[in-house]
C-alpha cells in the first residue's frame, strides 16, 4: 500500500479528493443552512464569504462618498467591520436581496454592483458549488487512477 502513495500525483490526488469532498459537503449543507465569515478588509470596507442556496460567493461593502465633482473621497462614510473573523450561521431566506441589480448572471454564476445607501456600495459574486466540486473530483480521481509512468531501464555500466 505504501508503494501507492509513493508519487507526488497520487498524494496531490488524494489532497484534491478530500477538499473536493469538503466542498460537496458545503454543496449539500447550503439549501438546509447559510453560513457566513465575515471580515474587515480596510478602514472603510468588509468582506463576507457566504455559502448558500448550493453557491459559494463573496459579497464586499465599501464605504465611498461623491463630493460632488465627481470623484470619490474614502472615509466620509464609515463602515465598521469586525478586527477578528466572525462566523454567522442562519436559515436560507432571512437576508434580503432583493435590491440587487444583476450585471451578469447565468448557468448560477454570477456578479452584481449595487449602491446600497448613499456612499455604500455593494458587490455580489456567486459561484455554484458544481463548478468547483466536480472539475476538482475528477483531476483526482485522474491522479489517483492513472498508472505511473516507469522508468525507462538505464544499462548498468561494468568498471
């Protein structure tokens, strides 16, 4: 068994085969439970990664003003986001989006820039978990099943 495991394609597979496992467990959790890590990024803004209704995605708010010519200033409004990692697990349907505007959408993918409030600005991105879990379950299951390829057979020199 230990000859197995012995090339680096067969260890990176067994790797891949585990997060790809992860990952489908986050597949079947999120139409049951949404789960969120939220974090600060900066002075003015806050990241939020979320897994829910089978996307994993990523939502940023950002904290800029129009001072009128224009172009924004950073710091008239402030969002204060937390100095640690904090994980918020809630049931599918209790965050209201309904006030985002779609840019892009399709096949579950998608990206949307909203202006929340008046110098909050919100961005949307949202990956299915398919398009993760079954391109990295099947680079595995290639790493995993393919034979090794041998050494060629080098002749032994006589001195």
């Amino acid at each position: 068994m230990r000859e197995f495991f012995k090339p680096w394609r067969r260890k990176l597979g067994s790797l891949g085969f585990v997060v790809a496992c992860v990952f489908a467990a986050g597949w079947v959790r999120s139409p049951y439970v949404t789960d969120a890590v939220t974090y600060s990024t900066g002075e003015n803004s806050v990241a939020s990664w979320f897994s829910d209704n089978s996307t994993l995605g990523l939502i940023q708010y950002r904290a800029e003003l129009d001072d009128g010519s224009g172009k924004y200033s950073p710091g008239t409004v402030s969002i204060k986001g937390p100095s640690y990692p904090t994980w918020i697990t809630v049931r599918p349907g209790e965050s209201d989006l309904s006030f985002l505007t779609w840019q892009w959408r399709w096949l579950g993918f998608g990206f949307s820039e909203t202006e929340k409030f008046d110098g909050v600005w919100l961005t949307y991105r949202v990956a299915p978990y398919w398009s993760i879990t079954l391109p990295l379950t099947l680079l595995s299951a290639y790493m995993l099943l393919s034979k090794p390829r041998s050494k060629p057979n080098q002749p032994v020199s006589q001195c």
